[in-house]
C-alpha cells in the first residue's frame, strides 16, 4: 500500500472518517495505532514481529535507563543495550548479506575460500526510518532530554505512526509526544493545510517522479536486478541526460513522499517538520545538506556528528567525524559500497568547503550553484549505478572522452532542468506576491483552481505505479 | 514522453505551490468551479493530445505502427485482417502474401489482431492505421466470433483498469458498449450490472485522461511489433481433441447493437475508400464457436464475403498436433490453414471484383 495507490486512499478515507467520529484522546490513538499495523501488515505481515520487537526493546530500555540516576553506569548500560539490540536488527536484516559477501570475497582474493552463502534476507520496509526513531527515543531518554514513557502505546504509536512509518520523515519523540497528548479539533484549515502538503507531494510523485523512470531505467537498469545493464549501447548525451532525470527522480519522490506523509498527519491533527528545501537551488555543500532529507541529515548531526565531538576540537578531528558521519550516512542508503563512496564523496566535500571558506560565503551564487549541483549530479551516478564500472563509464561520458554507442534517451530530458529550477523559485517564495495574493484565497478562484491541478494530475498519473525510491533504504 | 508533459507537469506545480487556504463561501459554487475546472482541463488536455497523435501506449499500437512500416515500404493493395487472439495466432500476414503472389496477386496483408479485442476496440486502431499509413485498405477481413457479439464489454473479463482497457472507451466507444449491455449483451443480471458498473469506471477514466500524459506517447513514435504471434509447442495445460462434429448451422443474426454497430463500420469504410468487406474467423475445436459463424455467413452477413472455418475438408487436415490450445492454433496449424484461407479469397473472386 504505498500513497499514490487506490487502495491507499481507501484505506485513509476509513482511518479519517473513524478517527474524527471518535471522541476520545485514547480511542483516537488507540485507532491510529490498529491502522500503522494495517498499514505495516499490508506488505508483509510476519515483519510486524520486527517492529514489535523494535519498539518493546526501546520501551524497556528507556524505562529502565529513567530509572537510574545520570552517570550510572547501569544507565550508560541500558544506553550501549538499546542502541545494539536495534542496529543488530538492522545489520541482520539490511546488511548481513553485504557484510558476509564482502568478506568472502575479500578473503577469496587471498586464495581463502571461506565456503559461506551469504543468506538471502528479506528487507523489512522502511527499518532504516523507524529503527532511527527508536535510537533517538533512547538516547533522548537516557540523555535526560526527555522524560521517559511508561505507555507502551505511546512508544508504539511513535515508532509506528502510519504517515511516516516506512519512509520518514524520522520525526523526534520531543516533538511527537506531546502532540499526542494534545486536544484535536477537526477545522477547515487542518484539511485545507493537509490537502496543499499532500497535493503539493502527489504532483511530485505521481506527477512528475513516477513518469521520469522511463528516462532512468532503460539506461542504469533495474535497480532491483543486478547485471541488466548494456551501457556501452548508450551516447554520451544519453547518459549524462539519465544522470539529470536520476537526481530529478529521486528529489520529486522523496520529497514528493514526504509532503504527502507530512499532509496525511496534517489530517490527523499531527505536525511533521518539512524534510526537503529545495535542495537543488543550493549554492554550496553545507547548504545542500541543510535541505536534502533534513530530519536524516540533522538525525546523524545530533546522534552521530556532534557525540563525535563535532567541530569542538582540532581540524582535523572535525573533518574525521564530518567523514564518519558521512560514510555512515552512505552505508544508511544501502547495503553496498557504492553508497559507501556516495557518502564518502559527500564528506570529503563537506570537509574541503568547511577547510577552504570556515563557514564563510564561498564563491558568488551562481558559481557556487553551478559548482555545487554539478558535484551532486555526479555523485548520484554511483548512487545509482549498479558498480563501480558503471560508475566509472558514466562519469567519462561526462568528460565527453568516451566512444558511446548510438542508442539516445528523449531530448525532452533537458526539460527537467527548468522544471526543476521552477520548483525552487516557486518553493523559495519566488511569485510570492502572486502567492500572497488575496485573489487567490477567493472561494471559486481556489475550487477551480484545484479542479485544474486535479485535470492535471489525473494526466500525469502513472498507469503503473513505481514504488517509493526510499522505501529500499 | 513528450514536451507536452513538462508543459502539463510545470502547469501543476505552479498550481500546487499557489493553492493555499480558501476563503469561505457556496458549497454550491465551490463544486461547481471545481467541477468547471476539473472538466476544461480536460478537455484541454485531451484537445492537446489529441493533437499531437498522443495516447496510452498498448501493444495494439505497436502492432499498428509495425503494419504502418510493412506497408509504407509497399505500393500494393492492401488487406488488413482485424481480428482477437484467434487472429493472432491463426493469421500469418507474410503466409498469405506469399501465397497470394505466388497465384498472381500483388496484395500486400497485415493484421491487426491482439487477444481479447472487440470490433469496437479493433476498429478504432484500424482507423488509427489509416490515419498513420495515409493509405486505405482494399480489403478489410473482420474477425466475427460469438463472445464478442454477446458480451458488448467483453474486455472487462480479462483486463480491467489496465492502460488498454481505459485507452479504448472514449465516448463513442462507450455509447456502444452501453448500447450493447442495454440490449443485452452481458451474462445474466449481476454480470450486466458489473459490466456497465464498469464501463461508467474506464469511461470516466478516459474522458479525465487518466494516465494519458504521463504513460502516454505519440502513437507514431510507438516500437513497432508485428501482429502476428507463432506458437510452437501446445499450452502445458490444455486439451485439445479434435471433434469433428459440427452444430448444424442455422441461418442466424447477432444481436441488435453489433449487427448496427457492423452496418456504420461497413458504410463508414466503403466510403473511406475500402472495396470490400470480408467476415472471417480461423478454425477453434469448439463446434458450436464455428456453428455461429456458418450461421452468420448464411444470415446477416449474407451479403459479404464470408469464410468460415466449417470446412469438413480444412478441419480433417487439422486433425493432429496442430493445436496449441482448444481455440488457437500452432505455427503448422496456421501454414496449414492460411494456405486454405488464400485459395478461399481466391475463390471468391474478391480480389478481382470491381466496386
């Protein structure tokens, strides 16, 4: 059941409808709770186990953890005990295989033959989002940032909360707790508020994203089969053009994913921070990362970043954890080491701009937009690419040194690049006096309107619906 | 893809981005000016698409263009067999140019027959293939078969909600399928509730454009694929004996919606510029399946040109591993039958017939 499916709308129409019939605090969240295990249960109902687990462990650790009184060394205990039994749940599921094939083939290089298979593991949706949740519940509570919940529901409702559950945004327990807790009304402006997130998210997806895998896909494959792709066949332009549409596919899902998670909690009486900001008009590193996936990017700064000391002591040392964070991050994407090198590049750049300019404004602003956007370009290509080799193929077809072949993606492609800036100037307060505008507010004005974006996203709406790119994270 | 869609796709964003929270006002006026909206643009959409040969891209399409390619490349006159996977299986276009050359005849055939087709469906991409070849067939071979005639939206049994299925029920589509589930032609009360619930669905779908920018193309840019779909070995699960016996034919009419929906497509094309119409359907196991069609050659389609499958000397030869399943035929199978179906045209004195 993913946001832009039939189903799906079924479904929310149902959990709506009941949830505002209801009266009570308790019952609502009691409904909520029944539904993020429908939701959860609908691609596969033997990983509700998983989340169960997830989300016991946590509310037994923290527990425990507020029991004792800060700097015990039981409390620090519970700490270390929390954290692993939840990475072991993701390193079993996400990355035993990665680990167990690297190692193979590293010790078969030394003529060893360790005679292990690697098990194929199922991947449980969305464990990288809410297993992030329940860490940061822990280290919140053991912190003594946060008072610890002696509800079980409570935590459950936290970690499983329908909206975000399998692709974020990682919403913090200090900001999720107390809106639980808070008195709901249903107002005209909290479904006119949900229904612009949402629509806002449904023209990304369905509108836009879905559709640009036609670019992508006949060029780096699929990105669930390994070995489908024929590089070799593709121009130059072609590949440079499957780059574009990859770093346009993967904004408008994940982003388009998260406003709509952000519209259908909206709905619910619930606030979920923003998790993109126009990415794409950034001028430099630091900036991009300050408005792609914040609530990843500010998770691995308060949890990873800063408890590594974080810019606190010498250069060096702060370019050491602005790599760590950065690889780690990388390897969060997926079980593979191409991420891995994603997430290296991106520390590196981080570290280089943080070395050249200290914080201060780098080069002009289209210089450094250009700069910036050409470096993020490039390194979604092993981002995307199924190898190293592929990666390698795709970047010399950037140089223009390649011989490539003759087979060409639509020149429409080219499109996307004002598609995209119309985005960030829309979405950057561009047009605001048009958007501030009282004309826009005027009841028929508004109705008509959303009868059009309705004409147009029907239009644009995918036959064959393509899963959420971040559901495999 | 194709421009229009970043067109479209930049129109919504600014929308999406500009919608915020509306003052009060009508309920009334509010659905109105949604519906207003909602209607203009698509009709809009549709007018462009329209215009830029732009639709759901199915496989008919690709069979369409690969037949557009054959005859682009040849001055001869045309026949075009339309049929559902009987035709498919059963009608090898390049056996039967064969064997019509090889007796004298320059015509060049080609097919435009995918599974689960109804003469509605069929005939809108026969009308798609002259549109993009600019060319009209001399001959047009129509594939009858009593499942089509009896179940007006007979594609609701096989695929709903697919890019197909709301491809084909534009308006004048549906009004004929509507026509044909009103007069009965659906299986029992709760299948013609479900058909025209259905057929309300896919109506609306198309006349919103669902899909239509997103998953479509121009038709013209389509991968070509020709029709025609050889089977060499027989289905794992089938049975398959041959029984001879034929259903004594009665002279016989369809129902009233496709014997109408037959008279404007025979007009229709005959003014286009067809010579001829031709009413056909390749051999099946089912007796009463090759009944219906002697009924209709010797009733309403009397005055046509009309090959039956009932030849007690074709189905002898048939008799053996030619099946690949009770209704389709195997490759030899085919040979066997197309080389039956040229001497039949031939026969007929079709090909030579003035207007």
């Amino acid at each position: 059941m993913i946001f832009t499916d039939i189903i799906f709308f079924a479904f929310l129409t149902v959990v709506f409808g009941a949830y505002w019939l209801l009266q009570g605090k308790e019952a609502r969240l009691n409904l909520l709770l029944v539904a993020s295990a429908v939701f959860y249960g609908w691609w596969d109902w033997r990983f509700l186990g998983l989340i169960g687990f997830v989300i016991l462990i946590s509310w037994l650790v923290a527990r425990f953890a507020a029991r004792r009184a800060p700097g015990e060394a039981f409390r620090r205990l519970a700490l270390i005990a929390g954290i692993s039994a939840n990475l072991a749940v993701i390193a079993t599921f996400k990355y035993f295989g990665f680990f167990a094939d690297s190692a193979r083939e590293m010790l078969s290089t030394i003529g060893l033959d360790p005679g292990w298979t690697a098990l194929n593991i199922l991947l449980p949706v969305g464990i990288s989002f809410y297993v992030f949740q329940a860490i940061s519940y822990i280290v919140d509570v053991a912190r003594g940032d946060l008072s610890s919940e002696h509800r079980l529901r409570r935590v459950a409702l936290y970690i499983a909360f329908f909206p975000q559950l399998v692709a974020g945004p990682i919403v913090r327990a200090a900001s999720f707790f107390p809106q639980m807790e808070s008195v709901k009304t249903l107002s005209s402006a909290l479904v006119f508020a949900g229904l612009r997130a949402f629509a806002l998210g449904f023209a990304y997806k369905a509108g836009i994203a879905d559709n640009l895998a036609q670019f992508v896909d006949p060029v780096f494959g699929d990105a669930q089969v390994a070995g489908d792709t024929d590089l070799a066949a593709w121009s130059n332009l072609a590949l440079v053009g499957a780059t574009l549409a990859f770093g346009a596919l993967i904004y408008f899902d994940f982003a388009g994913y998260s406003l709509m998670a952000i519209g259908v909690a909206r709905w619910f009486g619930f606030y979920i921070p923003k998790n993109f900001d126009h990415p794409y008009a950034s001028p430099a590193i630091d900036d991009f990362w300050r408005r792609w996936h914040i609530s990843l990017s500010s998770w691995l700064r308060d949890y990873l970043y800063i408890p590594l000391g974080g810019n606190r002591l010498s250069a060096g040392k702060t370019y050491r954890n602005l790599m760590v964070t950065m690889v780690l991050g990388g390897l969060w994407h997926g079980a593979a080491w191409t991420f891995v090198a994603w997430g290296a590049m991106h520390g590196a750049a981080l570290a280089f701009h943080r070395a050249l300019y200290k914080g201060r404004a780098a080069v002009g602003f289209l210089y450094g937009l250009i700069a910036t956007q050409v470096f993020v370009l490039l390194t979604w290509v092993p981002f995307r690419a199924e190898s190293f080799a592929d990666t390698l193929v795709i970047w010399s077809a950037f140089t223009g040194l390649r011989d490539g072949g003759s087979a060409e993606i639509s020149a429409w492609v080219w499109l996307l690049v004002p598609l995209i800036a119309l985005d960030a100037i829309l979405g950057r307060g561009g047009l605001k006096a048009l958007q501030a505008s009282r004309i826009l507010r005027h009841p028929v004005v508004y109705w008509s309107g959303l009868g059009v974006l309705s004409g147009i996203m029907l239009a644009l709406y995918p036959l064959e619906a393509s899963p959420f790119v971040y559901f495999q994270f | 893809m194709h421009w229009s869609f970043f067109a479209v796709a930049a129109l919504g964003l600014l929308l999406a981005h500009g919608l915020k929270l509306p003052r009060a006002g009508s309920r009334f006026i509010s659905a109105a000016a949604f519906i207003v909206g909602l209607l203009t643009t698509a009709f809009l959409i549709k007018s462009l698409a329209a215009a830029n040969g732009i639709g759901r891209t199915t496989d008919f399409d690709r069979f369409v263009n690969a037949a557009v390619i054959e005859v682009s490349q040849d001055y001869a006159p045309i026949i075009v067999f339309t049929g559902a996977s009987y035709s498919r299986n059963g009608v090898d276009p390049e056996r039967l140019t064969l064997a019509l050359r090889e007796r004298g005849y320059p015509h060049r055939v080609v097919s435009l027959s995918i599974e689960a087709a109804s003469i509605l469906e069929r005939d809108q991409h026969l009308q798609q293939f002259i549109e993009l070849s600019g060319k009209v067939p001399d001959l047009v071979f129509i594939e009858v078969a009593e499942d089509f005639d009896h179940r007006a939206a007979y594609m609701f049994g096989n695929a709903k909600f697919s890019m197909r299925a709301i491809e084909q029920f534009d308006l004048p589509t549906s009004a004929w399928t509507g026509f044909g589930i009103l007069g009965g032609a659906c299986q029992g009360l709760k299948g013609c509730v479900l058909d025209a619930g259905y057929l309300g669905l896919h109506t609306a779908l198309n006349v919103l454009n669902v899909g239509l920018i997103g998953s479509g193309e121009r038709s013209a840019s389509v991968k070509a694929v020709p029709a025609y779909d050889p089977q060499s070995e027989p289905r794992a699960t089938s049975e398959h004996t041959l029984s001879l016996k034929s259903t004594p034919a009665s002279i016989y009419q369809g129902p009233q919606w496709i014997r109408s929906f037959r008279y404007q497509q025979q007009n229709r094309l005959l003014a286009q510029g067809t010579r001829a119409i031709a009413y056909y359907q390749p051999p099946t196991l089912d007796p009463d399946a090759r009944a219906y069609i002697d009924g209709l050659c010797e009733g309403e389609l009397f005055a046509f040109d009309c090959f039956s499958p009932n030849d007690p000397q074709l189905m002898a030869q048939l008799n053996g591993d030619y099946w690949f399943d009770s209704s389709h035929l195997l490759d030899g199978g085919t040979a066997i039958y197309n080389a039956w179906l040229a001497q039949e045209i031939i026969a007929s004195g079709m090909l030579e017939r003035r207007q």
